[in-house]
C-alpha cells in the first residue's frame, strides 16, 4: 500500500492512498504525524481507505513531497562507493571517512526542515558557490515517533563535492540549503516492499534530451542495517511527529561529472516508484 500527499485542484492539501492511477483520499488524520503515531499505521490506513469518499486522478493533482512536521535526517558513509568518493574528494580527512565507514557510530546529520524539502517534479538547486555538485540517490525511512519503521520513500541528498571536499567541517554548507533535498512521490508502507536485499536503487541524469549519466545499486551493498541507522538517530533525541531517514549513497558520479542547470535527476527504487526533478 501507497501513501501520497496531494494538492486538489481547488487547493485542498489531502493525504490518501495511490491505487489504480488515482488518489483515494482520507478525511482524517490531516497530518502524516497522526498516521505514524498510530499503533499500527497499516492498518489505520487499510481503515481509512475502506472510508474513503474521494478519489481524484492522478494527473488532476499535483503531488506534493510526503511530509509535513518531519525533520529529514540523513546518514552519509553507509556504502563502500560512498566511502572511497569521500576519500577522493578530500585526501587530508580520508582517515575519517575511513574509520567511520567501519565504526559503530554512523554519520548522522539534519539534512532539512519539512518546510524546505522539495516535491516531485519540483527544482532542486545547486549552490552558486559550488563548482561540483551531483545528486545522491537514497532509500528514504519514515520511522514512527516510537523509532519504528513503518514506511519507505525515496530521497535525493543533493551536495556540493567540492566544498566537503575542501574542509569536511563545511559539511554542513555542502549539505544544507535551499533546495538541497526532495522526497517523494509516495510513501510504500511497510510489508508492501521486495525483500530489502534485492531492492535496487537506479539513479538517471539527462541533459538536452540525452543521458548524461547512469547507474544502479542494491541495498544488498550497504554496510550497516537500517534498524542500526533508527536506533542510532535515536540516541538522546526524540521526534514527536516521527522523521524521515535519508540512508546514505551507492551511486556516485565520476569525478569529472558536474550537474548544470537544466539536467533531470530521475531516481527510481524498486517497490516504491520514481522520484524526479529538474535542477535549477
């Protein structure tokens, strides 16, 4: 089963199930907050279905990213091809990107406030101070405010190589602005994905019309579980309308790659759909 947030033509902001090209919306929870609190979400939206008055086509709404009151998290140094374009792109600090690789302790950091991340089919942004930036391809969590899984999503990690790369302490800068991070288009709830070993992350880039770029993983190549990642980010810290959990890349362009304004990012996840925006 697939969650969505949508816009109705008349404006109204509704969450609901995607089936058969349509949106079947619910009349309560108004909030995915709400949704994630309840002890069994799958079955509060299975009940919310079932209630459903609503539905409206697909292509007469425009979806919105899956999110409302969610911080987005996200984990970096999760993959072995991460690992090394960490070391590549900052040879003074490649001892860090290498014991965090295999320490118990994950890379954790906020990646966007519900009010910055960007929708389907919306801009993402490369910095203007940036000279190498490329998108970052990832299986987004939706965990409950009591640390469970209970969702899927995908998540694009837009950053900027070259100021990590210059100073890991830039992090921050190379992570988070204004249109660095989209989510969408659906949220797949848990027990409705592939085995998660199989589950294959693709990553398209087209510029004018061509492909510019391409590749694929599996989660079969991270490193460390998504459990570990929940338990990890919440250490000493709660969330009280739930978070989304970015889980880190497997795909990474080649160094000589750069995105430009005008390229379209398409990310695809096997068991959740595709993600895609144009960058500005």
């Amino acid at each position: 089963m697939q969650l969505a947030r949508a816009r109705l033509a008349n404006g109204e902001v509704v969450y609901g199930v995607v089936r058969d090209e349509r949106i079947h919306c619910f009349l309560w929870p108004r909030t995915l907050g709400d949704l994630l609190a309840a002890p069994e979400p799958l079955a509060l939206a299975k009940q919310l279905l079932a209630e459903s008055r609503l539905s409206e086509p697909l292509a007469s709404v425009k979806l919105l990213a899956p999110v409302d009151r969610q911080e987005i998290w996200a984990a970096g140094v999760t993959y072995k091809r991460s690992k090394i374009a960490r070391e590549e792109e900052s040879v003074g600090a490649a001892q860090f990107y290498d014991k965090v690789y295999t320490a118990p302790r994950p890379e954790l950091f906020l990646k966007a406030a519900s009010w910055r991340v960007v929708g389907p089919g919306d801009p993402v942004r490369i910095r203007r101070d940036s000279k190498w930036n490329v998108p970052e391809p990832e299986l987004a969590l939706v965990v409950s405010p009591s640390l469970k899984i209970v969702g899927y999503t995908i998540g694009n990690d837009m950053s900027s190589r070259d100021i990590e790369g210059e100073n890991p302490l830039y992090l921050p800068q190379a992570k988070i602005y204004t249109g660095s991070c989209s989510v969408g288009p659906s949220i797949t709830l848990a027990g409705a994905m592939p085995p998660l070993p199989q589950v294959e992350i693709k990553l398209t880039i087209d510029r004018a019309g061509k492909r510019a770029f391409e590749g694929s993983t599996t989660l079969a190549q991270m490193a460390r579980s998504l459990e570990s990642l929940v338990e990890w980010l919440g250490k000493e810290i709660d969330f009280p309308d739930g978070v989304i959990l970015l889980t880190g890349t497997g795909i990474v362009p080649p160094d000589s790659f750069s995105l430009i304004s005008g390229d379209e990012v398409g990310i695809s996840i096997s068991g959740i759909g595709t993600l895609t925006n144009c960058v500005a």
